[in-house]
C-alpha cells in the first residue's frame, strides 16, 4: 500500500523570501486567499506613501490631510497598480514565450510583493522619526543624521531588489520559464509603463502649450 506524505504548506510571508517559485506555485494551487489582498492594500500604502513624499504633499498644504489623503489613496490604488503590473507582464511574458493564464499571472504579481510592501516599516520609522518631515521635501533631521538617512536608502535598496528578484521567479513559475526571462518580463513591462508615462506627458504638454 502505497503512503502519500503530505508536504506542509508554506507561511508565504516569510517563505517568499527564499523560495518565491514553490510559493507562488502553492499559492496558485490554493486559488482564493484573503490575505492576498492584504499585500494588495501594503503595497498600494507604500507607493503612495513614498510619492506622497518625494512630491512633498505636506508643503502643499496640512500634515495631517497629506497623511489622510494618502492612506485613502493607498487604500485604492494598490488594486489599481495590481491589474496594471499584472497586465503588462502577462503581456510581456506572452511575448518572450511563456504560457501563464491571467489569473495565475494576478496571484503571482501579488504575493510577489510583499517584499516591497515590507518597506511599510520603514514608512512606519520614518513617521516616528520624521514626523511631518517624512510628508516634506525639507528633511533638516535625516541631514543631521547621515547614518540613519544611509541605513533607510540601503534597506530600501535592498527590499526594491529583493522585489524584483522575487517577481521574476514568480511570472517564470507562473510562466513556465527561466528566471531570467521573468526579469526579461519585468524589464520590458518596466520600459514599457516609462514610455506611456512619458509619451502621455508629451501629449498633455502639446495639448495644453
């Protein structure tokens, strides 16, 4: 009589990190799990935080609206950047060969990014630290402090990378290609969102000069 061992299921969390094809793969096999759109909503409020304050939303008005309009928007726009990403890689993936159906691409896009949406600690530290500084582009205390301003660009670095690393294997298991085709994928959707973004703004300089 033959005896099925059952593997146990992986915590994604925390087995994304080091082993983003068999969690993807596990996840796609689960199908629907709410704490997907939790990532979702993580990585929409670290976007949005960080635009929030590179644009130095703070100076345009109060803190305390800036940090209210950008928990809204979070709140939204992370299923937004979750049907864009998952579209344009499904659609770059499709061209260098790979065979992955929509949905499975939307579930390996989101859990693929808890990596980024991790940095919502370092969002978090620099609340605390910064206070309305985080929300302006006057940041006199991160000047002061070299070491903490170089620990938070390196950390960052860092989740960004792992992000892109973790993405790739999961559109090439989804894919049912190499990981390096994957990082093609992210690279040429990548290329292809900059050149909407820059050729939109081409229009609306044209139409509005």
């Amino acid at each position: 009589m033959e005896v099925l061992i059952m593997k146990p299921v992986q915590n994604p969390w925390l087995s994304i990190w080091r082993h983003p094809r068999e969690t993807i793969r596990e996840r796609v096999e689960e199908k629907n799990n709410p704490w997907m759109h939790v990532v979702i909503v993580l990585f929409g409020l670290v976007l949005t935080f960080e635009n929030a304050s590179n644009q130095g939303m703070a100076d345009k008005g109060s803190f305390t609206n800036a940090l209210i309009i950008s928990v809204i928007i979070g709140l939204i726009s992370g299923y937004i950047y979750w049907y864009l990403f998952s579209g344009v890689f499904h659609w770059t993936s499709r061209w260098l060969g790979g065979r992955a159906v929509w949905e499975e691409m939307r579930t390996a896009v989101a859990w693929a990014s808890i990596p980024y949406a991790s940095k919502l600690i370092l969002v978090l530290i620099q609340l605390a630290v910064l206070g309305e500084e985080y929300l302006s582009r006057t940041q006199a205390t991160l000047e002061q402090y070299p070491l903490f301003a170089l620990f938070l660009g390196l950390t960052d670095l860092a989740l960004s990378a792992w992000y892109i690393y973790v993405l790739s294997n999961g559109i090439a298991e989804v894919s049912n290609f190499s990981a390096w085709r994957g990082l093609g994928s992210v690279l040429l959707g990548g290329l292809l969102l900059v050149l909407t973004v820059v050729i939109l703004a081409l229009l609306m300089v044209a139409f509005l000069g």
